[in-house]
C-alpha cells in the first residue's frame, strides 16, 4: 500500500527544481521526508548487501547468490512478502482459477495493514475472529487514537511531533474493517468498549484522510449484509439484526448524522480519495435510513443535507457522487411531507425543473445518467404528492415545461407524462389541468395515447399489460375529468375529442379494458386457489391478508380497469351519443369479455369501496369528493 497515495501527498521534482522546505512544513510534506528517509536506508541495505553500485549488476547478482549471510538471507525473506510466502504476489489466470497464495488485491491490503500493525499477531487476529481478537483491535485503536489526540495537544504547531502517531491511527483505524465480519461478536463490544465515540470523535480530526477512514469503517459497520459470509449458517438472522440494530442507535445517539453532513463540505472531489469519502457517506445514510427510515425526518431538519443534495445535482458534470446524491434525494421524501415541504422552502422545485430541462432536446449519454434522470423525475413525482408542492410546479412553469418534453418525444418524454399525471391529480390539480389544455396538451396526450394499439396477438396474450404511459395517460384524462369545470370552454375541448374520428377513443379505451381484464382473470385465478389451499390447512383468513389480494388485484388488472371504466362513465354521462355504441360493444364481445354497464357498475362500486378516507372527505372548496363523484356515475348508469 503507497504511502503517498494515502496522504496525498505528491512526489517532489529531483535535481535542481527541487523544491524548498518551507518555514512552516505542512504535516504531508514531514510525512513524505520521513518515508523517503526509511526508502533511503532499505536502498543503502541493499547495495551494501550486493557489495557494490549498480554499474556491475551482473556482477552483484553473483556475489548476492553465494556470499550472502545467513542474517542478510532472513532479512529479504521478511521483506519479500507477508509472512514469507513465495507465492503471494501470485495471481489468477484467464479462467480464473488462483495461484499461489490465491488472495485478491483488496486481501493482500488488509494483510499488509495488520503486519504493519503488529506483525504475526495482528495476522492471527484477521484469521480467528474471537472475543479475546476483538478487544485486542479495539484496545490498538484506542491506544492509538488516545497518543494521536495527545500528541496533537501537546505540540499543535509542530507536525512533526504527532506524524508518526497519525500513520499508526490510519493504520488502526484500517484494522478494524474485519470487525464488519462479525457483527454479532463484535458490535455489542464496540458499544460496551466506548469505541463509538472514539469513531464518531474523530469525524471531527484535523486531517480528512483520518475522517475519510472512519466514514470507510462506519460505512462497512451499517451495511445490511454484514455477516453474511461469515457468521455461522444456524446462526439466528434476528441476531445479527439485532446487533446492527443497537450499533446504528449508538451511532445515532452520538450525533453522526450532523457530523457527516458537516464533513461533506470539507471534501475536494478533485481527489479520488475524496470522492470515495462522500460515496461512503451516502452510503450510510442509506444504510441508516433503510434500517429507519422515520430518521429521515430527523436527518433534514437537523442539518443541511437537503440544500447539500440539491446543490450536488444542479452540477453540470455527471459522476457517481451525483446519481447517488439523487437517489438519497428520492429516498428522503418517501413518504415523508414535513421534507417535501421543506424541498419546497428551498426552491427545490425550480432546482430540479431547471436540471431536468437539459433533457428536453438531448438524451442521457450511458445508462448512469438514465437512472439519474428518472431519479431526478421521481424527486419531484413524490413532491407533487403534497398540494402546497402542486402550487410551486404550476408558478415554476413546470406544466408547460412537461407539455414541451412530450411533444419532442426525447427518452425524457415517458416521465413527464407520468410528471403531469400526479401534478394534475385530486382537487389540488385543478389549476394544472387548465393549464395543461391552455398549453395545447390535450394533442400531444391523445396522440400518445392512440400511438400504441393493441394488436390482436397482444390481445389474446393474457399476460399483456398497458404500458405505464398508457397508465398514466389514463389517469391523466380522469384527472381533467374530475376537475374541469362544466361546460367550461376546457371541458368542451377534452369531450369533443371523444367524439371525433367516429369514437375512435372509446373504442381504444374499451381494447385497454378487454386486455386489462384479462389480466385480471388470470390474478384472481391466482388467489382463489392460495384462499383454498389456507382453507383446506385451517388457516385464518383475516383482513390483513384481504388487503393483500386487494393490492394484488389492483397490481395485476384492476386499477387500470377501474381507471377506465371511470373515464367511460363519465363519458357516457356526459354525452349521450357515446352510450350507445358503448353499451352495443360491451354486450356483442366475444366471450368471455361480453360485459354490459352492470359490470361497469360493479367495477366502479369495488373502485368505491376501496378509496382512502383521506380522499372520502368533501374538500374544503366545495367540490366534490371522490367518493361523492363516484356514487353520482354509479346511479346515473343504473339508469341508463
């Protein structure tokens, strides 16, 4: 492992450019003089040991062969590899089978971290993991962390006082990445030992390369499948949770989540090892908020990683670090309204409108930047869920934005459409959608929606679902539906393109139903067997279990049947020239698909029976609930 690499140090120009030391050596520049002093002396060993200079190589070699001493021997045996093993710089072949010692780079590291730290002892420790091995990696750290912040105190301008104590902590800070093997032996005896503070203590060290360490064992320390390798197989899994469990709260208790966001300010991404650095810690905050995700809450109101993230997205150049800073974004306001709110105080929405209007005339350039754009679309998908969120979308310009990126038909074009079905949603969406249709959306939605026709192949296959445009496509015609108001010149503009080219719309709307009932024949199949096969073993079948079904049905068929029989009622109410010919193609199909409005009906009573009580409620503006809404198309069909 390169010295210099780990410090960052750069290597200095030889001959007569060499730099000068400087009045006031930096702790980097010592450390690099005192390790070219040590590469000095091995240099000198090994030419005093040939007996002369590199002139007479050959001459050398041959005298190295035959009159080398016996202590001379041992000497390059202890320095040719870790415990003497000729074969251990070995590596695999072609086909991947392993040579020699048969370790990977990473392993052979690891090794050489613990010979530095205590030769074949510290080795052992790596090999048998124990009780006795875990106290005696944690005492060397604290031993080491203690001399470091002691040696600091005590001569703060002299770094050449504390130098060597900062390599032995870099080194026993290393040490204890194998702790992460052994969750459940060792985790309990990090808490008890105080090796936690320790750790989160030196989140605060003077020199980044000591907090980059850390935030590399904290991040192997949360991961999910710690363990998994090495723990024994009859070991219980709730064992090892519950160990992870108490180490992220003693984590949490001793303030980590303000530390790490404050470290993310000081790292320069020019640097590799920096970037690894806020790599690591967004992994732990993923690692933290999948094992809690209620700490995500806590996490944006007590620092400032919100406005941290969405600062790391705006930039212009995509890398690593900004698609997981956008995936950290979407995991945060998850269902979570006070940090959507407060993406929403930061103008988080005129933030992400400005990144994803870069994609409106040019496509991703790898599959990285793919993810991160529709990362990016569902930040602002999960926003939208809150009414004050809707607002800020419509006052950024953020409907026509969508309208534009659906006609120029980029990659970016699938995901609007999805943007303007939550924008559009519930009575909060009632300004979006007149927007949408001043902003001439209605052309470009139904174009879309009657590009892909289902072919007969695909009809007769019962697996086939309607693509998510066409589902979101459906929901936003039930959206306007809902919230256009009567005879409005808007609602006027959407019916008449119901009536034109011969009722061309219903028919494709009744084709997504034939095809979405289909599918839902063959889920309903599914869960009348598993209900006999409970029934049949004396299991009980509660409401939980019900609601289960329930999703699934809704995931295999029914919510797009529901959607569109609720578009189908509406248009039958509010045209009856379409009723008709609808009630003509549902009784004369071919069975088993020959309908009538009575299974409309049914449709949309289960559709009734099932809507969230936040939705059954009437509004506070005096329009309609859902509920309301549905009840209304449902006695007016019965009269039909």
């Amino acid at each position: 492992m390169d010295i210099d690499k780990l410090f960052k140090v750069p290597k200095l120009p030889a001959g007569s450019n060499k730099r000068r030391l400087p009045d006031n050596p930096t702790p980097e520049m010592l450390k690099r003089m005192r390790m070219d002093a040590e590469s000095s002396e091995t240099t000198t060993n090994v030419i005093d040991l040939n007996g002369s200079g590199s002139r007479d190589k050959g001459k050398s070699r041959a005298v190295t062969v035959e009159d080398e001493d016996e202590d001379g021997q041992q000497s390059m045996e202890a320095d040719f590899a870790p415990g003497g093993d000729a074969d251990y710089f070995a590596e695999e072949d072609d086909e991947g089978r392993f040579f020699g010692g048969g370790l990977t780079r990473e392993q052979k590291d690891i090794l050489n971290i613990f010979d530095q730290a205590g030769g074949e002892e510290a080795r052992e420790d790596l090999e048998e993991m124990n009780a006795v091995t875990v106290r005696r990696l944690l005492t060397r750290f604290e031993r080491a962390a203690n001399k470091n912040q002691d040696q600091r105190s005590k001569y703060p301008d002299d770094p050449t006082k504390f130098i060597d104590s900062e390599a032995d902590l870099d080194i026993a800070i290393k040490a204890l990445l194998p702790l992460a093997q052994s969750p459940v032996l060792a985790y309990p005896e990090i808490i008890r030992s105080g090796a936690v503070e320790k750790l989160i203590g030196l989140l605060s060290h003077e020199n980044v390369d000591i907090v980059i360490d850390v935030v590399e064992v904290i991040h192997e320390f949360t991961d999910e499948d710690v363990g998994n390798e090495v723990e024994d197989e009859d070991e219980e899994e709730g064992s090892r949770e519950e160990a992870l469990k108490e180490l992220v709260q003693s984590f949490i208790d001793n303030a980590i989540l303000e530390l790490l966001v404050d470290n993310l300010s000081r790292f320069n991404e020019e640097e590799e090892s920096d970037r690894q650095g806020v790599f690591h810690v967004l992994g732990i905050f993923e690692n933290i908020l999948g094992f809690n995700a209620e700490l995500s809450t806590q996490l944006v109101s007590k620092t400032k990683i919100l406005s941290w993230l969405l600062k790391r997205i705006e930039s212009n150049k995509h890398d690593e670090n900004r698609g997981y800073a956008a995936e950290i974004l979407s995991i945060l306001l998850q269902n979570n309204r006070p940090n959507r709110l407060e993406l929403g105080k930061q103008d988080g929405v005129e933030t992400i409108l400005k990144i994803l209007a870069r994609y409106r005339k040019r496509d991703p350039v790898d599959a990285d930047e793919t993810e991160f754009m529709e990362n990016v679309f569902d930040v602002l998908c999960s926003a939208l869920g809150e009414p004050e969120i809707k607002q800020q979308f419509l006052d950024s310009e953020g409907v026509d934005l969508m309208v534009l990126m659906m006609k120029d038909k980029m990659q970016a074009r699938s995901r609007a459409i999805k943007v303007l079905d939550y924008a559009m949603s519930g009575p909060a969406g009632t300004a979006a959608c007149e927007t949408f249709v001043e902003a001439l959306g209605l052309k470009t939605l139904f174009s879309s929606f009657m590009g892909g026709k289902v072919g007969k192949k695909q009809k007769a296959t019962v697996g086939h679902a309607a693509s998510e445009d066409t589902a979101h496509t459906l929901g936003i015609v039930a959206s306007l539906l809902s919230n256009l108001a009567s005879d409005s010149p808007a609602r006027i503009r959407l019916l008449a393109k119901f009536v034109e080219n011969n009722y061309e719309k219903p028919e494709k709307l009744l084709e997504i139903r034939d095809a979405a009932q289909a599918r839902l024949r063959v889920t309903n199949k599914e869960i009348e067997d598993e209900q006999k096969r409970m029934e049949a073993e004396g299991e009980e079948i509660g409401p939980e279990m019900e609601d289960l079904w329930y999703l699934r049905r809704l995931d295999g068929g029914l919510f797009t049947l529901q959607t569109v029989d609720y578009i189908l009622a509406w248009i039958v109410m509010e045209d009856d020239g379409v009723c008709i010919p609808l009630h003509v193609v549902l009784t004369h199909a071919h069975p088993p698909c020959s309908q009538s409005f009575k299974d409309v009906i049914k449709t949309l009573q289960v559709f009734h029976d099932n809507v969230d009580e936040d939705t059954a409620d009437p509004n506070p503006d005096g329009a309609p609930s859902q509920r309301e809404i549905l009840r209304n198309l449902i006695a007016f069909l019965e009269a039909c």
